[in-house]
C-alpha cells in the first residue's frame, strides 16, 4: 500500500535524482522533527546532532529502495532512532517504556489542595478553580511556546516520549503504541499526566 | 472505562484525556458532559487543556540551527557527487 502524499512523493522523486531544492525542502520539512526524535534518544545536543546529521546519510542511502510502504515521515523517524540506537549512545534516559509506564501511581493532574475536601459540603469540588487565560494568539506566542518546551523537557522519559509523538508531531496513539510497545491504557495515561503538567506549567506562566 | 456515581471536579481533571480521546463509555461520556453544564471550572479545564493540546502542536518551529543545515547540505553535496 503506498501512503505517500503528493507533495512527499515529489521530494522523494527529486531527491533520488539528486536535486538539491529536494532535499533542502525535506530537511526543512522534517528535520526539526528528526532532531526532536533524536534528543528522545541522547542527553547532549550535539550528539542529537550528529544522529540526525548520520541518519540524514542514512536517508541518502536508502532513498533509492523507499517504496512508500510507510508514510515518508515515519520513515525517517525510524531511520533517526535507529541511527541512535546502533551508535551505541542509548543510556540511562532511554529505559523501556512499558516498565516506567508504572511510574504513574500517585500523580495528580491538578494539586489536591485545589479541590474541598472530604470532610466539607462539596468534596472533591473546585475550591481554587482555574482563571481564565489569555485569548489564543498570546498562547502561541514564542513566550508561551518556551514554556511549553522546557515543561516536556522536564518530564519523565515515557511521558516525554508520548506526548512529544502525539501532540507535538501528530501521530496517532496506535502508532506511538506501537512504537513505544505501550497498552492502550498506558499509553493514555502517559499522555493525560504530561498534558497535564504542561497544562500547569501555562498556568503557573499566565497566571 | 466504567465509572460508577457523579463525577466530582477531581475526577473530572483524570478524565479529560479519555474524554478527549473519545475512551468512555456512552453512559459515562454522557455524566462527564452532564458535569460540564453546571461546572464552569471543568468546563474551562477542559477548554484548556485543548488550547494547551493545539499550542503543543506549535512548538516545532521549523528550522533547524544554521550551522546543522550547512553540514546536511555539504553532506548531500557529497553524497550527489559520489
């Protein structure tokens, strides 16, 4: 089955015949995404660099037997955790996710303190509920787009991990199960307590 | 997921993601949007955590570092004229 879109079956086209535009619209296209895939991987910067830089030959190598079995993102995706694996430069950060999945046990999406409690009128309601914040642009606002950064940089590598493949590059929570050999639980677990630090994190910076 | 009695605003919050999700059951969908028409903290909850889901999806910028894009072209450059 071929996946590809048009415009990516172009630049898969034009890169194969070595046409420059190509690959420097591809680099800008994915590249970004690559490098992000690639820090899921390494601690420093500059070794997600060179991944990327690595993976980016690998790509080179391999254009001429890509069929468009998988999309052309996924596909590079996968070049890039490979080429980050078979470096060797997988440590510490990067322990199986099914077994930190476990991690979740006691974490809350919003502080405790903020609802009533037990012993009042209406237990588990709103006591301090949330203000309202700025209108959207203000949201997306580079500013704003930082805090959101720093807050996943501080997560937890598999929450990390999910929410960076679902929400900031948009695959679908049967492909980040699948490559994360995540249950479908887990996964959505994963996903709701990093949603919802990096919730908090924009309410702490609007407030 | 089954869910049992009247949701409180605590249990709504660990609920937003399956809600979104569309991982509840009908019966429970429909107590969570129950909630959302009396509670207008939940209801912004919710609002947020969707404004937060769309302003996640932003922060891939694009471009990588000048320097990064200068050695992936030189990379290519090699690679085209081997």
């Amino acid at each position: 089955m071929h996946v590809l879109s048009p415009e990516d079956a172009r630049l898969v086209d034009g890169l194969r015949a070595g046409d420059e535009a190509a690959f420097a619209a591809l680099m800008r296209e994915y590249g970004a995404g690559m490098l992000r895939v690639a820090q899921m991987f390494v601690s420093s910067r500059t070794d997600a660099e060179e991944v990327v830089q690595d993976a980016w030959i690998g790509v080179l190598r391999g254009i001429g037997r890509f069929e468009g079995r998988s999309s052309l993102k996924t596909w590079l995706y996968r070049i890039v955790a490979n080429t980050a694996k078979t470096r060797g430069v997988r440590e510490a950060r990067s322990v199986p996710f099914s077994a930190l999945a476990a991690e979740r046990e006691g974490e809350h999406a919003v502080d405790p303190d903020r609802f009533i409690g037990s012993g009042e009128r209406f237990p588990g309601h709103w006591g301090v509920p949330p203000q309202a914040w700025a209108p959207e642009p203000e949201l997306l606002e580079t500013e704003t787009l930082d805090v959101i950064e720093r807050a996943i940089q501080q997560l937890p590598p598999a929450q990390r991990a999910v929410i960076t493949m679902r929400d900031v590059q948009g695959f679908t929570a049967e492909e980040v199960r699948n490559a994360l050999d995540l249950s479908e639980t887990n996964q959505r677990v994963l996903l709701h307590r990093a949603r919802s630090k990096v919730r908090n994190a924009l309410e702490e910076y609007m407030g | 997921m089954r869910l049992d009695r009247e949701l409180a605003c605590n249990e709504m919050v660990e609920l937003v993601t399956a809600y979104i999700e569309n991982a509840l059951e009908p019966v429970d969908r429909e107590r969570f949007e129950e909630h959302l028409v009396f509670c207008d903290g939940c209801d912004r909850y919710l609002d947020q955590m969707r404004a937060t889901i769309v302003a996640t999806g932003r922060i891939d910028r694009g471009r990588l570092p000048a320097d990064l894009e200068e050695r992936l072209l030189e990379a290519f450059r090699g690679w085209r004229a081997s």
